[in-house]
C-alpha cells in the first residue's frame, strides 16, 4: 500500500471506556481528543462523534480526504472471548449472556457499518483494524525518544491479552509474549477497587491514593490465594474469587468471605481495612509490575522502556520501576487508558501497514500532550462578554504572569486555562487548578471547597524542570505526571509527637492536615509526590508563569489539579472553565490573556452552585 | 432487546450447555480456570505477527481467528466460541441497520441498558 502525497490517518477508540479520536498527517499528531471532554459525561464510551469532528477541523479537512480510519481493537476477536467465556462458565453466565449480546448484535458486530453511518458515507477508504494491545505498544513506542525499547502493556483486557511483552525498534514493534484473559492485573486492582466501594474505571486512583494510609497486611493472603505471581512477573488468577467473567459484579462470595465482609458501600465511612486492603493489592501490583520489566528487560536487554494501558497509570509503580528496575529510561503514554488506543493505531497504519521510516524526536513526539481545542483571545472575549463577565485584559503576557504569580503567593486558588487542551487524564498546565503548595490549608481547601471530593486525596506537584532534583529524588523529567517520586529529607518535616497521634486518627480528614514538609499541599502521607516537571519547550507560558512565582517566592512548585470538580471531565471550552469558575470556590480564572476575579463577577452570587455540582454523578 | 432476539439467544445458550458439559469432561480448560501446577511460567508466546493484511480484518492474527470451525477442532482444546460465533453474527444480520444515516445528528444504533455496570460493560 502507498501513501498518497500528504497522507492523513484516523484513529478511533470507542465503545467500551473513554472513547477518542487522533489524527495524524505524514505521520505527526495534528490532533487528539476523548469523547468526554465535549459531551461532558466522563469517560464517555459512546462512538466519539465530537473527537472526531474536532480532529478533522484542526487539519480542516473533511472525511471524505482521509486517507485511512483505523480502529483499536479487534471486534471479532473479542467477540470470540467473549463466547468463550460464557460457555467456560455456563449455565452461570446466563443472565451476563443475555444482558451483553443484544448490544453486539445490533451494533459492535455491525462496526464498519457504524463507522459509515457515523462518516455519512463520506469515508471511501478501507477501515483498519489493530489488536488492542498493539495499540496501546504503539502507543508507547512510536511517540517515545527512543530508536529502540522494551514495551510492556498492561491493562483490564482488550481481545485475549491482559499483558503484553515486546520490543520496538525503528519503524516497527512486536509483542512477543503475553497473558490471557481472564487473569489480568488490571482486574484484580479494579476487583479491589469495586470491594473497597470505588467505582471501577475511575476509582482505581483512589485506592492508590489511599494505599500510603494502610498497611500492606493483606498481601500474603492475595498472594497466597487471589493471584500465584511466577519470579518471571507472569501470573495466574484463582478465578472463584472473582464474579465478572459470569457475573455483574467484580468480586464473588468467596472473595467476601477471605476478606472479612461484603464490600464498602460507596460514599460511606472509610475505614482502616479499607486502607490495608488498598495498601495490600498496591503493593501486589508494584511487584508483579517490576517483575514484569525485570523478564522484559532480561529478554531484550534493551536500556530503554515503553509502556501503555491503564495500568501504567500506576504512578506509583511507575516511580518503582524507575528507581529500582534495571531500565535507564522509561517513557510512558500520557493517554495510557484506551483513549491512547486511538493513537497507536493510527500509528500503527502509518509504520506498520505504509512501511514509513520513524522520524525520532529527542524530547518525544507527543507534544507535551496539548493536542486538544485551542480557543483564542477574540473567541474568549466573545465569549466573556457575551456572558456578562467583568475582567481584565492583559495585552502583554508578562503582566498577565506577573498579576497571577502575585495571586498565587497570596494563597489564592486560580483556574489556569490556556493553549490547547490536553491529551489523556492528567492535566499538565493547560486546563489546570494551581495554587501554592507551601500552604498548610491548601489541600483542604482544594479538595473540599473547589474539588467537592474525598479529602484523602492527595494533589500533584508541577515543578520547574531544572529544580526539580532540588525537591525530590527523580532522576528522569516527568513531564507527563505519571511518576512518583519522594520529597528530599531536605524539605521533610518531622512530625512532633501530638501530631503522630493524629496521623493514626480513624478520621483521614485529621491525618491529612498534619504538615510534613515545606510544600504540605503536595505531599502525601509517605512523603512521596506524583511530580509534573515543567519546560519552556513543552509548556511555554506555564513554565514562565512557574518561573515567575518561583522569583517572587523562592518555591519552583506549584499545586496543579486537573480543572474540573468531582465527576466531571477536564474543561474543554471557556464556558466550562467559568462555569467551573462560579460553580466551585477558585478566587481567580486566567482564560487566555484573560483574569477574571470572583469578587468581580456581579453574576457569581446568582449562579446555582448546587445545580452545577449534581449535574456530574461522583465518580 | 425485542422478543425474538431473546428467543434465539436463549436457543443459542441451550445448545451452549452440553457443549460446556462435554468439554468439562473431556477435561478442556481454554481460560486455563485449572492452575497449571509444574508450569514454570504463565506467559503465552504470541508466534503469529500481524501483517499488513491482517490489520484490514476485525479478526485477530496474534490474539487467534474466529472464523469458523475446522473438521476435528470442536473438541480441541481451540475453543468452543468458533461454533457459535457464526450463528450469533447470523442472528445479528438480522439487526445491521443501513449504512445511511437519515438523523443530521449521528447517534449510535444500540447502547448498553442502564442497569448493566461500567465494570462489566468494559469488558463486553
């Protein structure tokens, strides 16, 4: 097959969680989005219309100019496991059987013929279709800086594999080793996460987050019981402890039974069990993943490691591997779930079906991940004034930094949107809530007042990439957010003895305002910190901004928490940002070269908070 | 889900079930339910690489090819679903909507109930 002159490439993932759509002309990334972020409905899995629309706008083109559509899994191959395990577990699997097939046999089976509906028949070409692990390899690799890599993928299930091992190198990537459906360590946190009354798909950085609270005292039994872990990091899953290959639910009664007790209902007390049962499958899944990269890395002796699905979200394992695997380098696909899918497989076409030659870049090709809307100072203004905003114009950005810095070191919380939006779950300075780590109240205040969520929940530290060795032990950039790293000794305080008394409170709200270092706002209870570093290449006006507080105050960390409250996706546009804006607590909004102050806003008192809030479901 | 779907499938899962029996007896474990005891690893090398042709396919090379049923493998250890799959994707003939779409808005042919958790459907 021979690319055209100018050769344009759709990716879609969709129909199962966090649908997407990537576009990629001669081979670099025009544009990306998921499906949640215009429709408003967090980790839509809907086919996703309005990514696509955005893609093909960005490049200003229509379907019918697309040279190729690829999509990111393989539905008859997951339509196979799908029969397989219903006849493994029949006659239990009836009820499952009849409630999933409908939806496959009016739609998922139908898949070419949705995605002409969808394109209006526009589309002349032919679909492309990659495994779902192959995707995410793809993913990981092709973006990544690196000539050559091991790759590790590791998510719920996508056809068969739960697991996958291989090695890239140039223009091509092959898995060579993997583990079946249905042992999966992305199920097994996903279990824990639905019996500790998390919801699955999204709760799974809850547990993680909750896991420095616990003490890892269940882990021999899961061990023992649950999963047999081999030293090579394969595993197998004792599945009568599980219910969702037959079931509706995650965790069977055998599973209650081991542990003491049904599982927490959601929204209720969280109690010290729940903390060591996250503590317990936390560190579980951090051995199975270095065991993983040790036998990758023994088998392709490669110094550099890629990696995508949802479990390279893992953070905290991510900072494991890093310090204590034998790899050098790892790079991480910021878009690790399934919406990152969308993108390995428009890779996939571009390397693997066209044959092209990798053009590598030494920092990577994933443009610091801001491959979403961009909205400009005229639309913002239209905007503002259409809805009756009160604000000022800053014509010269180094006023508008400036202006915000001093806010900022006023311990005042701003809504920080600006460029474009960002690619996957993390937001990284372009649709971000920042404010002063330093601050002993700001944690709380972010959480309860601005976030409406769990107070446990720790917030992520950026920092100025040339100082960030300065506040803790990371060797490599992270310029994703998907490493954690420990706070230096350095910037650690000691607790006084009154305060460890309260660090072993029942109550996590109490635990969580102890101070611990110099930046408390970041700082979770082990000390450690899921760190963003910030450069000028990748971040421009926000690395400036960064710069300029660190002038004013001395500290080059800032908070920085996706723009959003809890339930709803990242703000997309500027009407979510105000809204947002009026919705929550934030004493400032920057939109574009914009401020808007809350005690400005003469509509602010009449907005119905509460109405804002319900219309998100808590995640 | 209309009546009749409901019908065939629950035809569909009937002729499931002495399958299910048989292989249960002839000891057929595809999902490897049964820990193998003396393995020294879990993991499954993948021998087959997509190609160039195969990424036009919705079946899988790498991942194994639901395209029926060879003489001798229905009670391999291959798997049972290759018998099925065909008579569901008959069944689902009968629901292909046509490929033009008359709404101005797309919206998707068939979604998943209200009732049916996020944990499972990901699966699905």
């Amino acid at each position: 097959v021979k690319p055209s002159e100018s050769t344009r490439i759709l990716g879609i993932s969709a129909l199962y969680h966090d649908s997407a759509a990537a576009l990629l002309v001669d081979g670099k990334i025009v544009a990306a989005a998921q499906e949640e972020r215009f429709t408003r409905k967090k980790y839509d899995h809907h086919f996703p219309i309005n990514a696509i629309e955005y893609c093909l706008s960005e490049a200003g083109i229509r379907p019918i100019e697309l040279d190729y559509i690829g999509f990111y899994d393989k539905p008859l191959a997951k339509f196979d496991r799908l029969v397989e395990t219903y006849i493994a577990f029949a006659p239990q699997s009836f009820r499952s059987w009849m409630k999933s097939l409908p939806t496959w046999l009016k739609s998922k089976l139908h898949l070419q013929r949705e995605m002409d509906r969808a394109f209006r028949n526009e589309y002349r070409g032919r679909y492309i279709f990659a495994d779902h692990h192959e995707s995410h390899a793809a993913s990981a690799f092709f973006p990544s800086p690196f000539e050559e890599a091991a790759i590790l993928t590791l998510d719920g299930v996508g056809e068969w594999s739960t697991t996958t091992l291989g090695y890239g190198r140039g223009n091509h990537l092959r898995l060579t080793h993997e583990i079946r459906f249905p042992h999966s360590l992305g199920l097994l946190y996903s279990a824990f996460t639905y019996y500790t009354g998390f919801l699955v798909n999204s709760g799974e950085y809850k547990v993680m987050g909750l896991a420095p609270y616990g003490e890892p005292r269940f882990k021999d039994l899961i061990l023992q019981e649950l999963i047999h872990v081999q030293d090579d990091g394969s595993f197998w899953m004792d599945m009568s402890y599980f219910n969702y290959c037959q079931g509706m639910t995650m965790t069977s009664e055998k599973f209650h039974r081991l542990f003491g007790g049904p599982p927490r209902n959601p929204e209720s007390f969280i109690t010290q069990r729940e903390m060591d049962l996250a503590a317990s499958v936390q560190a579980v899944c951090e051995e199975v993943m270095l065991k993983c990269v040790r036998h990758v890395h023994k088998l392709t002796k490669s110094k550099n490691l890629v990696m995508a699905g949802g479990v390279a979200l893992n953070c905290v394992g991510n900072g494991r591997i890093l310090r204590e695997g034998p790899f050098e380098k790892i790079w991480i696909q910021p878009a690790a779930g399934d919406s990152g899918g969308a993108l390995g497989v428009a890779y996939l076409i571009w390397y693997h079906v066209l044959s092209q030659p990798r053009v590598i870049n030494t920092t990577d090709s994933q443009q610091g991940s801001l491959l979403g809307p961009e909205f400009d100072n005229h639309k913002i203004r239209l905007f503002l004034d259409q809805a009756d905003a009160s604000y000022n114009l800053f014509e010269n950005e180094d006023e508008l930094v400036d202006h915000v810095a001093d806010l900022l070191a006023d311990e005042k919380v701003v809504g920080w949107f600006s460029g474009r939006m960002e690619f996957g779950p993390r937001a990284l300075g372009a649709r971000s809530i920042i404010g002063d780590p330093r601050s002993t109240t700001m944690q709380a205040k972010m959480n309860v007042k601005i976030k409406f969520r769990e107070s446990f929940r720790p917030f992520a530290p950026c920092v100025l990439r040339e100082d960030a060795e300065e506040y803790f032990a990371l060797q490599n950039e992270s310029p994703y957010m998907l490493l954690v790293a420990p706070v230096l000794k350095k910037h650690r305080r000691r607790p006084t003895d009154e305060e460890k008394v309260i660090m072993m409170d029942p109550d996590l709200r109490k635990r969580v305002g102890v101070v611990r270092s110099s930046i408390p706002a970041v700082t979770h209870v082990d000390y450690s910190a899921r760190v963003q570093t910030v450069d000028e290449e990748r971040h421009g006006r926000f690395y400036r901004l960064m710069k300029r507080f660190k002038e004013k105050t001395g500290c080059p960390v800032l908070v920085n928490t996706s723009f959003n409250i809890r339930g709803e996706p990242i703000v997309c546009t500027p009407e979510d940002a105000f809204r947002c804006f009026l919705g929550t607590n934030m004493d400032a909004l920057v939109l574009g070269n914009h401020l808007l102050l809350k005690e400005e806003q003469s509509n602010a008192p009449a907005f119905d908070a509460e109405a804002y809030k319900s219309s998100f479901a808590p995640d | 889900m209309d009546l009749l779907a409901q019908v065939l499938l629950t035809i569909v899962y009937l002729l499931v079930l002495p399958v299910r029996l048989v292989r249960a007896v002839l000891g057929h474990d595809k999902l490897r339910l049964r820990r193998p005891l003396n393995a020294a690893s879990y993991w499954v090398v993948r021998d087959k690489e997509p190609n160039s042709q195969s990424y036009f396919s919705e079946a899988s090379l790498a991942e194994g090819c639901p395209g029926g049923l060879a003489v001798g493998q229905f009670f391999s250890d291959r798997g049972a679903a290759r018998w099925f799959t065909p008579m569901l994707r008959l069944i689902a003939r009968l629901y292909a909507l046509p490929r033009e779409r008359a709404a101005d808005k797309y919206d998707v042919s068939a979604d998943r109930g209200a009732s049916i958790p996020d944990e499972v459907y990901t699966l699905w």
